[in-house]
C-alpha cells in the first residue's frame, strides 16, 4: 500500500486554519475543527503528537516528556521547521494548507 501526497492547496473550505491549538484556554482553540481531525507532517514526517502548530510561522509545539508546569499543564517546546496540515476526514487527497 503506498500513501498518496494530497495536492497542495492554501485557504477554502477544507482547509485547516494557519494557527490551530488543542488547549481550551488557548485563543487559537477550535473545537469544531479539531473534531475532524488535523492530520500535521512536519519536516516530511506525519507526527500525531502535535499540541499546537502555525503554519505561517514555519513551528510545531509538542508535549516535552511528562514534565508538567505548576498549573498542572504540559510543558512544551517548539519545533521549527515546515509545517503541512489536512482534514483527517475527507481521506485520500485531502487539500493541504502549507506555507509557499
């Protein structure tokens, strides 16, 4: 089975937003969209770890361990590098939002 390279797409639809959290408390939190499921490959590789990402920006956050700070919440660091996001829900050649 080979997996397929969805084709290359910057806004519309179905399209996940630039910026995107999974921390309620975050102003980049949408619930609707996080249900359908965002599908991230950074630097070529799909990482399902994701805490929170900009595509602008060109960074991933990801949990560092299982330190937590002292409000309870994950500690996290950030990645740099480039950043692919697609709807898990659609399937096979799913529009991607990537930066140019």
């Amino acid at each position: 089975m080979t997996e397929e390279t969805p084709t290359p797409v910057q806004s519309g639809p179905d399209v996940p937003p630039d910026h995107l959290a999974i921390n309620p408390r975050s102003p980049f939190f949408d619930q609707d969209k996080l249900q359908r499921g965002i599908g991230i490959r950074f630097k070529g590789t799909v990482r399902t770890n994701v805490e929170e990402y900009s595509i602008s920006e060109g960074w991933i956050r990801v949990q560092a361990g299982k330190s937590m700070d002292r409000h309870g919440n994950a500690l996290t660091i950030k990645l740099m590098g480039p950043v692919e996001a697609w709807y898990e829900d659609i399937g096979d050649g799913a529009p991607v939002a990537k930066k140019d």
